[in-house]
C-alpha cells in the first residue's frame, strides 16, 4: 500500500468529521470562558490533546463496530470492515493515540479537563458500545461524551465547574439528540439491518418525530439559559433563540400528513449542522464583546 494510501486510511479511521465538531464547539467553550484573554498556547495544547483523545476513541469504536459496519451501506467501505487495517493494528493505533492526548492534556491543562477526557472516552467507547446495541436510551448515552469538548475547552481555562459549563454541556446534549435522530431516520434501511436499536427503528418515525420536537424546545430553553444566568450576551440569546424557533418549525413540518419523512430528516440533519456553527461562532464573538 502507498504511504499516501496508507496515511489516509489510517486518517480517516479517527473519524476526522467528527474530531472537526467537536473541535470546534471545544473552541467556543475556550473563547467564553477566557472572556477576551486568550492564552493562545493554552487553547493550542487543549485543542490538540482533546484531538488526539477523540481520534483514539474512534478507532476504538471503529474496532468495536467493525462486524456491524460490514452490513450497512455508509459504513462498509471502513478499513476495518473491509480488511485493509488488522484489528491488532487498529488497537495498537488507538493505544498510541489515546496516551499521546491524555499525556498532553494532563502536562498542559488541568486535573479537570483530563477527568473530563476520560468521562468521553469511556462513555464512548464502553457504555454508548453497550447500551446502543440494547436499547434506544443508547443515543442519550452517547451525547454524554459528545457534550464532554465544549466542557473540556470551558474548564480548561475555568478550572472549575460552575453554572456556565454546566449549561454549554446540557446544550450540546441537547442538540445532539436531534441530530442523531434525524441522521437514524434518513439511515433507517441501514440501522433496521443491524441490531441497533435506534428510535425510528423501535419506536417508528412518529414517536421519534415528537421526541425532536421536545429536544429542540429543550435546547432553546438552555441556550436562553447561558444569557440569563450571566454567561452570555443578549446577541447570543437572540441568535440562537431565533435559531432554535427556526429548527422548531422545521421540525413542526414533519408532523403533517404526508411528509417523506426520508428527505425531511435531511433537512434536520443539515440544518442541525447550521445550529453547531452557529452557536460555536456566537459563543466566540458573545466572549470579545465588551
């Protein structure tokens, strides 16, 4: 195998869309709790650590997936599905990886930030690897480790858990939820041909449909929530309260008769997208202004 061949297999076995999110919203929680006082080599080792954290943790859910993403469309052409990593490469991959995140984390951040880590990746690699295969609950577990980045930049430079991490956290379960929602439901051939359990699969698109709506009014309240206990500026609440009412309506539109309920989970799906820049972007200029 060429070495470029080989350097992007092994690239995108670490999932990099997904280490790209969560780098971001990381970002947003570093830039609103520095306030304006950005210590750049600070944000830099938090960004690369939690990196180089999330990239272990995916191969290892790569490596723990790899008999299922052998019979669903969008998952098997990964490496592992179709043998063009070992398993014991890919664990070895994931070891490296893994000590190499944490050990930057724990000599440049805080005792904070690296229990912090290790909540994610043992959320996402154990107890999200466990529950989503018994039960729909998984997905609510798996928002756990997925909300720890935002924490893990805000706690990086707060040292602490106050109101404000506590917030942004709930935030990034609560979108979360949508978002994975709407991804089972235009995927629904694929999770009804594994034994994944995901709502749409267990409860039908209905049931799912209302549970969106409940999060999406959950996720505005919480945003609102950062304003008004001092954390964030009425710019932010008025952006992503107008957001949230944006992605309520949309959602509302799948509930009417009719709806093709496959390209209508597209739409929440990408428009969730919109929400996660639009709230790390808010989150970063909400912390320059005065």
């Amino acid at each position: 195998m060429a070495f470029k061949t080989l350097f992007q297999t092994y690239y995108r076995l670490t999932k990099p869309g997904i280490i790209y999110g969560n780098v971001l919203t990381a970002t947003g929680g570093f830039l609103l709790a520095s306030r304006g006082h950005i210590d750049g080599w600070l944000l830099w080792t938090t960004l690369a650590g939690t990196s180089l954290v999330i990239a272990s943790g995916c191969v290892f859910n790569n490596y723990i997936d790899r008999n299922i993403d052998k019979k669903m469309a969008r998952t098997k052409k990964r490496a592992l599905a179709n043998g063009l990593i070992t398993p014991v490469a890919a664990l070895t991959y994931a070891a490296v990886l893994g000590v190499a995140g944490f050990a930057i984390l724990a000599f440049f951040t805080n005792a904070l930030v690296v229990s912090i880590g290790v909540v994610g990746y043992v959320d996402y690699i154990m107890l999200y690897g466990i529950s989503k295969r018994r039960s729909t609950l998984g997905t609510i577990v798996g928002s756990i480790s997925g909300a720890t980045p935002v924490l893990a930049g805000y706690c990086a430079v707060a040292g602490e858990l106050d109101a404000g991490a506590i917030i942004i956290f709930l935030i990034m379960v609560l979108w979360q939820m949508p978002h994975f929602y709407a991804i089972a439901m235009y995927r629904f051939k694929d999770y009804a041909a594994v034994p994944i359990p995901v709502m749409p699969v267990k409860k039908g698109m209905f049931v799912t449909k209302v549970n969106i709506l409940v999060f999406i009014i959950a996720y505005t309240v919480a945003n609102a929530a950062l304003t008004v206990y001092g954390y964030a500026g009425y710019a932010y609440m008025l952006a992503m309260s107008t957001y949230g009412l944006a992605w309520l309506w949309l959602g509302a539109q799948g509930l009417r008769a009719g709806t093709d309920d496959k390209r209508w989970a597209r739409k929440m799906f990408f428009f969730s997208l919109v929400g996660i820049l639009l709230f790390t972007f808010m989150l970063s200029v909400d912390a320059l202004l005065p």
